[in-house]
C-alpha cells in the first residue's frame, strides 16, 4: 500500500477543456494472486496478475485546445500509446503492462 500512495503522489495531472483532472502519465497497479489447494500441501502453486492501468489523457488537439506544455504533453502521451500498422491493436497498452517493478 506504502508503493500505491508513493506512486499516487508522483503521478501527474492537469486542467483540459476536456477534463479538470486529466492524467498525464501512465499509471500502472499490478496485484499478483497466488493460490494453492488447501487440501494438497505440496500441489502446484497458481500465480495470476491483475493490471490496473489509468492511462494518460489522450485528447485531440482540436478538442481540448491545447497550447504550450499541455499540447507537448498530450503528442507525447498519444506517441507513447500509438501502434503502427505492423503491430496489433492495444501493443502499446500491453508493453506498458511488461514492465518490471523492483
């Protein structure tokens, strides 16, 4: 829990036209669940991950009007999230979801 509230006080958030508090940087939550059949001690352990990710705001231009560092921020956040024709749709969403957090 200590990490989740150090991350939430790092995470980045600004004013749109579109929205008060538009993210401004990817956020990833991962919880790793481990289970195992109580009634087999030495049976095979089950490990699953959950991501919960809000990803940064990624409005157009013509909608929310940007201008300066917002309009810098939001190419930026679209570049992070675009996929190019030879990739497959969401690529972008996985790889941020391979990351490795120490």
């Amino acid at each position: 829990m200590e990490n989740m509230m150090q991350g939430n006080k790092i995470r980045r958030v600004a004013a749109t036209r579109m929205n008060e508090r538009s993210s401004r940087s990817h956020t990833i939550f991962r919880i790793i669940l481990e289970s195992k059949d109580a009634n087999q001690k030495d049976g095979p352990v089950h490990i699953s991950y959950l991501n919960l990710m809000d990803l940064a705001g990624s409005e157009r231009v013509s909608l929310t009007k940007a201008a300066g560092e917002r309009l810098k921020e939001g190419a930026n956040i679209n570049k992070s999230l675009k996929c190019d024709k030879a990739t497959k749709r969401g690529e972008g969403v996985y790889q941020l979801s391979r990351f490795e957090i120490d």
